[in-house]
C-alpha cells in the first residue's frame, strides 16, 4: 500500500509537473523494476547519490 502511494506521489511530480510524458514513467518504472521507490525517485530527478544515501523523501502530508 504504501508503494502504492509513493508511485502516484512520484507520478504527480514528474509527470504532472510535465518532466516526463506518461510513457517515459511508466517504462523507467518497469525498466529499474525491484529499487526501493526512493531510488527510483534519485535516479529519475538526477540526484546525485552517495554511498551512505539515507531516506529522506516525505512523499505525503498529514493534514490536522
């Protein structure tokens, strides 16, 4: 589930912000199949990583 809402998060930022068509998206997907969602999201944006990459990415906000 969680997976799940992180891909529409990392959808909405590259493909609706009209980084990427849905066809680039949806094939870089398939293409680095079994990464952590976050990696995915490094190697999409082009951020740099480093050997100790830690998480960081808050892909969601609660609302109080």
């Amino acid at each position: 589930m969680v997976g799940g809402l992180q891909f529409v998060a990392l959808r909405k930022e590259l493909v609706d912000s009209g980084k990427m068509t849905d066809k680039q998206f949806h094939d870089s997907i398939l293409q680095l199949n079994q990464l952590p969602v976050e990696l995915i999201r490094a190697l999409l944006t082009k951020q740099p990583l480093q050997q100790d990459f830690k998480t960081s990415w808050r892909f969601y906000t609660i609302n109080k």
